[in-house]
C-alpha cells in the first residue's frame, strides 16, 4: 500500500526510509546551517498575538523552511510534492500547499497533547513528520505517542529516515520528552477553504 492508500484506510501512515541515512545526513546538516544563522526560535502557543513560550506544553524550537533552500530541502520539497499529488489523486483530499518547520526538542523538552488544528480552523488536512535522527535506540525516548479513538495508544519512535503522516483533524497526540537532540522536519499539508 502507498501512503495514501493508508491514510485512506486507517488515517495514519509509516514509512521506514522515506529519506535515506544519505539525505537525514544532508537535512541535519542543513538544519544545524539554518541554527547556526539563528533561525531557529522557541516555539510558542496560542494564538498569534497572545502567544507564549509555555515549555511544560511546548519545549522545541522551530525554523520554518523558507528559502532560500539548500539543495537538499528542495530534493525534499519534491519528493513531497509527489505524495500531494498521490493523495489528491488516490484518496480525494484536495491538498494544496505544504507549510513545514524543523524542529528541535532538547534533552527533556516535549510538546503536551494536542491537535494540530487550532480551534475553528480546518485548513490544515495532513499532519506530516519526517524525523532526522541517526541512531536513535529505544532508551532515547522520545516517542510520538498518538491518542487512538478506539485502539488506545500508538507510541512511534522517531528514527531517521521515518516519515509519519496523518490526517490531522481531530487527531490527538503528543511528544514525548528525550534524553537527546531531536530533529524532525514537521508541517503540513493545507487545503484552501
Ligand atoms: C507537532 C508534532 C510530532 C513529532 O509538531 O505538532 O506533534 O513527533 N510533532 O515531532
Ligand atoms: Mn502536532
């Protein structure tokens, strides 16, 4: 089944070397660039003008993906730009336009439960995460834990090259805190209305 087939069945989709170690090499490269630019920021929650640096809610920093682009980004951006293409085609979702970020969760930092929607909004259809991490074991933590309507938990580890997508409405879940650096590019797929 491709990614979209499994988005359409079960709402969710995994896939193990989405990115090869060659490519997580390459975009961890260029997310420490970006960081050493000082592109990165604390994350913060709420809305817009009120939004704060919670860290017992939110403790990463984040970078969107803006150009310019280093190679590497735009070689994703493609690759990206095909799984679009095959949802839209394959299981109807009309998606239009990705909107991505690193983003690094240092030793202990986590992201509380949440959904990706922010209330009253619908614009975001796909969830998606790619995670850059070399050599993560199971004592590292971190996990992706997703809060399952009727199956109870799915706790996914964030190994390098793994891409995570869901569809993002209503979809609870949370990250769990490390016991090192981690790195993912996260965002996005949007439809217009
Ligand atoms: C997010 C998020 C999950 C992860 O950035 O909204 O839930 O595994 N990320 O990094
Ligand atoms: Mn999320």
């Amino acid at each position: 089944m491709n990614a979209s087939a499994e988005l359409k069945a079960w709402g969710i989709s995994i896939r193990d070397q989405f990115a090869s170690p060659a490519e997580v090499g390459r975009l961890k490269k260029c997310a420490n660039d970006r960081r050493s630019r000082g592109e990165f920021a604390a994350a913060r929650v709420g809305a817009r003008a009120s939004a704060q640096r919670r860290e017992e809610v939110r403790g990463d920093f984040t970078c969107w993906l803006r150009e310019p682009f280093h190679e590497a980004e735009s070689a994703l951006l493609v690759r990206l730009e095909d799984l679009r293409l095959e949802c839209n085609r394959e299981a109807y979702l009309g998606l239009f336009e990705p909107e991505l970020h690193y983003s690094l969760y240092p030793p202990g930092a986590a992201y509380a439960r949440h959904v990706d929607q922010a209330q009253g909004t619908t614009q975001r259809k796909v969830s998606l995460v790619l995670y850059l991490n070399e050599g993560w074991e199971p004592g590292d933590g971190g996990v992706l834990r997703m809060h399952e309507a009727n199956t109870g938990v799915l706790d996914i580890e964030p190994l390098g090259g793994r891409l995570v997508c869901f569809l993002t409405s209503g979809r609870e879940h949370e990250v769990l805190p490390a016991r090192r650096d981690r790195l993912s590019i996260s965002g996005w797929f949007r439809a217009r209305e």
